[in-house]
C-alpha cells in the first residue's frame, strides 16, 4: 500500500494543502475547494486518504511553492505521481513545458499533443489538473 503524507502551507493566494506519495507530489488543494472533493479525489485514485505528516519530496514541494511565491523559483523540480487519464496525462505533461511569463491556449496545447480538434478537451483536462502550480494551468487561456 502507497503511504500518501499532506501538510498545508499558508501562501499569498492562501492556505494550501499538498499531498505526496513516496513517488511524488499528487495533490494540491487551493483555499475554497471544498473537502469533499479532497476525499472524493483520493478515494479514487489511492482507495485511501493522506495522514498528515512529513517526507522528503513533500517537504521539498513546500519549499519550492514558497519559493515560487517569493519570487526565488520559475520552474519545479520534483517528482510527480499523477493519476488521470492517458489524454490528462499528456495535456498536464504539455503544460509543464509552457515556461515561466508565457501563455498558451487551448488549442495550441491541443496542437502541441498533435490532437488539433481536441480544444475543448484540452479544457477539460487543465481543469482537472490535480497540482495546480507545479504543473502550470494558469498559463492557459
């Protein structure tokens, strides 16, 4: 069984919530988002929720975000346990190469996974991004 650890982290935007596996960072929750949906999401995709604690890639995603936020970071670095569908996975992976200052929208990113129809999809599956911040959704428009 995956042991999944959260910890929150109080940013500019709010307080966050950040989950990890021991393969990497699976969850952020922003401020507003309704507990439920927390439980919903890992129900899901782990068949358990995270306990609060400490390790090693979570400590170091807390870091980053709050380098992030204080201006010191414009990439990430970390391992990722995504769970979603192929297509998610591919869109998300997609969005992790729009660099810092810049912007896509959805049907460049459709193009990009040589799926050109694929727009509205695309959509959907930036608003299904499970670690927002660390995998760039706010770049789209």
């Amino acid at each position: 069984m995956i042991r999944l650890y959260c910890q929150e982290l109080d940013t500019p935007i709010g307080k966050l919530l950040v989950a990890g596996s021991g393969v990497g960072i699976c969850r952020i929750c922003f401020p507003g988002e309704l507990s439920v949906q927390w439980f919903r999401w890992f129900d899901r995709h782990f068949s358990q929720q995270p306990e609060k604690g400490s390790q090693p890639v979570l400590n170091e995603a807390l870091g980053q975000v709050t380098e992030y936020f204080e201006g010191k970071r414009r990439a990430f670095h970390l391992p990722l346990d995504l769970r979603g569908t192929p297509f998610q996975l591919q869109v998300w992976r997609e969005l992790g190469k729009i660099p810092y200052g810049s912007t896509a929208s959805y049907g460049q990113i459709a193009r990009r996974i040589r799926n050109p129809r694929a727009g509205q999809a695309v959509g959907a599956a930036v608003g299904k991004n499970p670690v927002p911040i660390i995998v760039p959704c706010h770049r789209v428009i």
